[in-house]
C-alpha cells in the first residue's frame, strides 16, 4: 500500500498515432536523449532536414532494422551475438528493443517508428513462404508474437521513457455513414494496444485557405471525438504545433520528477 503523493510512475508509454506525414517522428526525436528502431530508412528524413535547415546542434541514437543482413557495430554490441546478423526484421526488432530497453535510463526515451510498418514485418515472419492467405495457425502466431513484444516494452524495472509511432486506418460504415480512425495492425491488437500506452495521441494536419495561400497547422489531439479515439491520463490537452517542451509540464506532473530540457526544439512553429 502507498499514498498516491508517494507513487512514482516508471512506464509511461506514449503512443504517436495518425496519417503520414504530420509530425510524429519529428515530435519523438525532441524527446530526452531519443534511441530510435526505425523500421524504415527514410524515417528521419525531416529529422535530418529541420536540422540542417536551421542549423541546429544536436544529434541522436538510430538503427535500421530490414531483412537485410544487419552488420550495424553497434546492433551487434548490443545483442551481443552475431547470430543476429541473418535473422528476419522481426526477431531482430525485438531483440533491440529489449537490449536498450535494459540499458537506458530514466532519462533516456526509447522510440519504436513504427508499429504499423512493424506488423507488416511480422505478417511476413509468420507466413509460411509461397501462401497469400494466413490461416488460423499463423493469426494465433502473429498474436502470440505481439504480446511478446508487449511484454518486451512493458519489462519490470524499465525506466526509460518509450514512445510507438503508429498509421492510421480508416474504415467507412456503408449502412450509417460513419468514418472510425484506428491504429494500422491486423487483428484485434488495434483495440487493445492503446488501453495499455499512458497517452494515446493522434496527429494531423488541418489545411485551410486557397492553394496559392494555404495554412497548414500540425494538430495534436487528446481528447477524443466521433470518429477518432484517443486519451491521455498525463492530461495532456489539445496542441497547436506541438513540442516536446508544450508537453513538458504535464509530463512531469503526471510522473512526479523533473525531465531533461528537450533534445531540441523547432525555433518556429511549422
């Protein structure tokens, strides 16, 4: 038993969810000392242009993972088996994540980019070479393969912050006419992967004006609405070109300590 003055939250998960292109990853890498899984190479692209574009000092961890044999020095020293080397995506995801994991401290954030590309990586692991459709077995596996890497993320005596980017899909009702936004992952795991994160955000981009003239705002939204479910327990309200250090003090309210100053910050709002 404890005073709730007395309790101090060590898992707080993040989840960055949302279309393409509106800011996530760019959002992730202003966070304490970010290590990025990216999953895709391209993922920093903005990353490394905001950077170069205003001249900013600062620099962060990032392995790619692909099914490319991965010879990465430092993946290697991490894993600390060269049997890594030629393992699918999949495993390989995995055993980083689990090995920062363990290393990083409190803070430290630990970024998965992303969860939509991630079971796209392990619909391949789980499908037998030469077959289109899944059947049973291999939905049980891919499952069973998920709330492996659940475990992995909420691990005892994690400390580091983590963040999980995550693509949006939407679905049409045909017979109501109603538009639901969810988390791209086949299977059930869409629903009930955000009632497990700390903060469940999606981000979008709100365009308006002429096209000679538009405005473009980077939007993100906490409280939920008709068609898009979110919700955050540090009480995070809606932002207008969020930063980490907008995000700041309801962070530290909600864990009870201070944070690191952000890793960066954009010197204006776009």
């Amino acid at each position: 038993m404890a005073n709730l003055t007395d309790e101090k939250d060590t898992h707080f998960t993040l989840m960055l969810w949302g279309p393409y292109k509106t800011g996530k990853t760019v959002l992730a890498s202003q966070f304490p000392n970010p290590h990025f899984v990216t999953l895709d190479p391209q993922a920093l692209m903005s990353v490394r242009g905001l950077k170069n574009k205003y001249e900013l000092d600062f620099d962060l961890k990032t392995i790619n993972i692909n099914e490319d044999k991965t010879e990465d020095p430092e993946f290697l020293e991490l894993v600390k088996s060269k049997a890594f080397v030629k393992q699918p995506a999949w495993i390989k995801m995995k055993k980083l994540i689990g090995a920062w994991i363990s290393e990083l401290d409190e803070n430290s954030t630990l970024v998965l980019d992303n969860l939509s590309r991630a079971g796209e990586i392990l619909r391949n692991y789980v499908t037998p070479e030469g077959k289109v459709k899944l059947g049973w077995d291999e939905w049980n596996l891919f499952i069973s393969e998920i709330e492996s890497l659940k475990e992995i993320l909420y691990k005892g005596g994690r400390r580091c912050l983590v963040i999980i980017i995550a693509h949006e899909e939407v679905k049409h009702d045909d017979m109501t006419e109603e538009k639901k936004r969810y988390i791209y992952l086949p299977t059930r795991e869409r629903h009930r992967l955000p009632s497990l994160v700390t903060d469940h955000i999606y981000m979008y981009n709100e365009i308006k004006g002429p096209r000679a003239s538009r405005k473009i705002t980077r939007k993100l939204q906490s409280i939920p609405d008709n068609d898009t479910d979110t919700g955050s327990r540090a009480l995070i309200p809606n932002i207008d070109f969020p930063t980490f250090t907008k995000m700041k003090p309801y962070f530290e309210a909600a864990l009870g300590r201070t944070l690191p100053e952000a890793t960066w910050t954009p010197p204006v709002d776009e």
